[in-house]
C-alpha cells in the first residue's frame, strides 16, 4: 500500500499543485482537507496518514477568532512535532508551526512577491530534506506579507536571507517549514496578482513579478523537486516504522 499524506489547504487558490505532483510521483499519495470549505481538520493525525502538509493562505498565522480551523491546525503539528511524524509547512503552514512552537510571526518590513533569492545554510549538509542545496543561493517562489521574527532555540534554522532571515526551518528531524512557496506554478501566481489587490498593488512591479516566476519556473522546479521527493521518502520511512 502506498503511503498517505494529509494535506489542509486553507484557500481555493493555494492548492497542493507541484508538491502533490512531486510526492505522487515519488510513491506517496495525498488526501486534501479543505479547511476554508468546513471541513473538519483533525487534531492529531488520523492512523491511515504517514505525513501531512498544510498549505498557505491570505490568512494570518495569529488570526485564530476570524479563522478557528487555525487552532485545530496548530494542534495538529504539536502531535506531529510530539511523535516528529514528517510535516511539511509552507508558507502559512510554516508560520502556524512556528507558532504551535511558541515562535512568533509579525508584518515583515519589505513583503516578498515574485522570485526572491536566499542562501542555504552550510548547516544543513547534513539535512534529509534540504542536504543537497547546502551552502548554496537559490531561488524560490514568494508572496508574503508576514514572517517568521522568533523561533524556540531547538529549531534549526536551514535557509534565509536579509529581508527575511527565516525561510527555511526544521524542528526535530522531521518536522519542516518554509516561508516560500514551491507549490506553485506561473500560472498559479499570476492567478493570485489578478486577485489579491493588497499585496499586487503595493508597486507597480507586480507584472513584473509575473513574468520573472514564469522565466524561472524550470529553475523552481529543478530546485524544488528533489527536497519534495527526499520528503516523500521520510514519508515512507514513516510508514515503514509503523507497520
């Protein structure tokens, strides 16, 4: 039987995309939770999954009384985190775990929309996840009003840059998250500077910013893949263990 990842997805236009491709091809199936139809989000995760992901959204992490699934959420990674059964958070995802750590999330003076640049740490060489892209710039996916601002000191920072120093973080060995969002494709960005009016109007950069991430989607995409699919195998080692 093939592993089976629980994916939240908090808004219509965030789905799983590229993430769910990648996993899937690696042998791991995904069964998505739409949190921002009603659907119930469980608290701990249900014996059938082997991993979970939860996506981003126009959301704040803390916005707990206008977007109650949020709490669910949060309690969800703290059982993941307590069993450090794989989690992938990206970028709302990944702020909710900073927060369901006791980390905090706040504006961030420059918000990131288009392709931004950062550096890997040197430290993560010896990651699962991100070992292969170890002291290295890469590039990525952005759209982020908020950012991490504080971590517990057990995370380990693996990614960052000035704007924002946290892009990348780990807590136990399996537990990820990450500001950026690799699971999107040009389309699926230029989707969202056609909707989202506060942060596509902040500048007159935003088509811009659409042009840059459909120049550079085959660079994304030769980045991304490879951290999504060594996850996937966290996944099946996960599933290993519980058989």
């Amino acid at each position: 039987m093939r592993p089976l990842v629980l994916v939240i997805q908090n808004e219509v236009d965030d789905p799983v995309a590229l993430v769910g491709q990648w996993i899937n091809e690696a042998g791991v199936d995904v069964e998505v939770i739409h949190a921002y139809l009603g659907e119930t989000v469980p608290t701990s995760l249900p014996a059938q999954f082997s991993g979970a992901i939860t996506l981003g959204g126009y959301m704040g992490a803390n916005d707990d009384i206008e977007f109650p699934w949020l709490v669910d959420e949060r309690s969800l990674m703290k059982d993941l985190i307590a069993n450090d059964i794989p989690f992938f958070g990206i970028c709302l995802g990944g702020q909710l775990l900073a927060t369901a750590v006791d980390g905090k999330v706040g504006p961030t003076p420059v918000p990131e929309i288009g392709v931004a640049s950062f550096r890997v740490t040197d430290d993560a060489a010896q990651d699962s996840v991100f070992g292969y892209l170890a002291g290295r710039e890469v590039i990525a996916a952005e759209w982020h009003k908020d950012y991490i601002t504080d971590l517990p000191q057990e995370a380990v920072v693996l990614a960052g840059n000035d704007v924002c120093p946290v892009q990348a973080f780990r807590i136990g060995e399996n537990i990820y998250g990450v500001q950026f969002h690799p699971e999107i494709d040009a389309k699926i960005f230029s989707a969202w500077a056609a909707t989202d009016d506060e942060l596509a109007n902040l500048d007159n950069a935003i088509d811009q910013a659409c042009v840059n991430v459909a120049a550079a989607e085959a660079e994304l995409i030769k980045t991304w893949k490879p951290a999504f699919q060594a996850w996937a195998q966290l996944v099946k080692d996960q599933q290993a263990k519980a058989l």
